[in-house]
C-alpha cells in the first residue's frame, strides 16, 4: 500500500529478458533499511525488490504489468517515480494508493498557469465513470486532484490537473508533453465501485 508521495526519482540503468523482464534501477534510498522482497512503487507499478545494492534496485517485471503499462517504459535510461511502501503509523500526506495501474492515459495538453503546470490527460472509456472533479488519482505514481473533467464523444474523459513547482520538481511530470502516456490508477474506493457496476451489469444481463 502507498500514499502517492514520491520520495525519489530512479534510473534504470540495465534490463534484461529473463523469461520476465529484468531491470536494475538506481535510486538514493538507504538500500540498507529495504529488505530483499519489499514493495517499491514504480512510476505506480508496485514492483519486488529481488536485489540490491549500495545505490540499486533490482525488480522481475512480469509480462502483465508490462502490457499495462506505458509503452516504452522498461528501458535503460528511463526515470521512475519511486515511492516505498506504506509503514503503520506513516503520515498519509496523499491518499491510498494500491501500486496496481488501471489503464494508459494520454497527455492532450500542457500550459503554464502561474507558476503552476495545468495538464489535461484523456483517459480511455473504461475508466472514464471512475474520475470526477474534485476526486484523487494516480498518474505516474503521484497523488493527485481532478480540477476538472469534460466527456468526449467516444466515451473517454479529458480531465484536468494542476502541478505544483514542488510537485514536478520531485517527480518525473515537469517533463511530460503532449502525446506522453502517463499510467493511471483511479482511486480505490472507485475501484470497488467499477466491479459492483460490473457484477450489477452481468445479472442484469443473464436475467
């Protein structure tokens, strides 16, 4: 479990095809206060640290995550998000955030709004019920605010986003651009609500 602070910006620095993906990532954590089997989010992925080093990382990325993820996201020199998993007693600056990424987002548009970076990001039609103005998601990792959202014709969603200098100094979002995915993960209370609406839907459907 996670809260969408990010607490470091890693690199991967090696991958390799081992039946799953394997990749090392470097990072600034003290590795000697993570155990060999902790959860650490990646960019939202929560992921299995399997090794470690003085200043590394190393994770299993399964085919699965793979496929739910970004395009391109596993690769040698790609930054990442980092946010170590939830302690008992912890302060829950954000909201709670499971690690497991919903669907692909995409950045439609990017402005300066005083020292803020506005961001509109289409999100596909299934997860589209799930966001509302006002509501928490997870893009990249980070925990976040809808500003705003507009349905589109083809049942996604544009919603809206305001970044803070702290925000996107901290993270990886001041490099976003327009036609960047971006992996999204709606809130959890949504989550539960997208299966009820699935399993309403099915009974209604076999009646």
């Amino acid at each position: 479990m996670f809260t969408g602070i990010i607490t470091d910006i890693g690199t991967i620095d090696h991958v390799e095809q081992r039946g799953d993906l394997h990749a090392r990532i470097r990072c600034s954590y003290d590795m000697g206060s993570v155990a060999i089997g902790a959860s650490i989010a990646c960019s939202g992925a929560c992921l299995t640290v399997t090794s470690k080093g003085d200043d590394w990382f190393t994770v299993d990325i399964s085919a699965e995550t793979v496929s739910k993820t970004s395009a391109g996201r596993w690769e040698a020199g790609t930054q990442l998000n980092l946010e170590r998993a939830l302690k008992i007693g912890d302060e829950l600056g954000g909201h709670i955030v499971t690690g497991h990424v919903d669907g692909m987002g995409t950045v439609v548009a990017r402005e300066s709004e005083g020292d803020s970076i506005r961001f509109t990001i289409a999100a596909p039609h299934a997860l589209a019920p799930y966001i509302a103005a006002k509501g928490s998601i997870t893009v990249e990792g980070v925990s976040l605010t809808v500003n705003s959202h507009s349905d589109q014709s083809d049942g996604s969603v544009h919603f809206g986003l305001n970044i803070i200098p702290h925000t996107w100094e901290m993270t990886t979002l001041g490099a976003l651009q327009p036609g960047d995915p971006v992996n999204l993960e709606i809130d959890v209370l949504a989550r539960y609500l997208m299966r009820m609406n699935e399993v309403n839907a099915a009974k209604s459907t076999a009646m």
